[in-house]
C-alpha cells in the first residue's frame, strides 16, 4: 500500500519476480498480461533487476472517490487481476 497525500490518492502494489531465464516466457504472455490488466483497471511495471524481471501490478484509487464501496470494488478487481495473472504464469 502506498498513500500519496500530496496527489491525494492510495495505491495498491504486488510484485511477481521471475528468473532472467523466464524472459522468454514473459515475451510470449505481454500481449495477454496487458489485456489482464486493461480488463480489471490496473497498470505495471516490468523492469530487469540484476538476474530477475521484477513485474509490479497497481491498483489507485483516489480520496475523493475513497468510500467503502469504491474501495470493496477496487479490492475486488484487483485481486481477481493477481489470480487472473497468477493463472497465467501457472502459479500455485
């Protein structure tokens, strides 16, 4: 979780981290990762680490739509978006 006061919003952060060898792999699923995310409103970050991929998947919500239900949902479909890339990678 990450709270920026100044832009008044709150963002949700997960981290896969796969092998330098998984690159190939990772290349083959973009296309589907990007439509995953599109679908459930989130956005990522895919960077090499020193011999990994780092994959960061957000989530934002802002204050002024920060209510109980706005969060339920956004919780929801970003958790459904994990499980959907979860799925993909083929993780347990």
């Amino acid at each position: 979780f990450f709270i920026d006061r100044d832009n008044k919003f709150l963002e949700l952060a997960f981290t896969f981290t796969f092998s330098d060898a998984m690159g190939p792999f990772l290349k083959d699923k973009l296309e589907t990762l990007l439509r995953i995310c599109y679908e459930f409103g989130c956005y990522f970050n895919l960077q090499p680490v020193e011999d990994d991929f780092s994959l960061s998947v957000f989530s934002k919500i802002y204050f002024a739509g920060l209510n109980y239900y706005a969060l339920k949902e956004t919780m929801r479909d970003f958790t459904e978006c994990l499980e959907s890339l979860k799925n993909l990678f083929k993780l347990e």
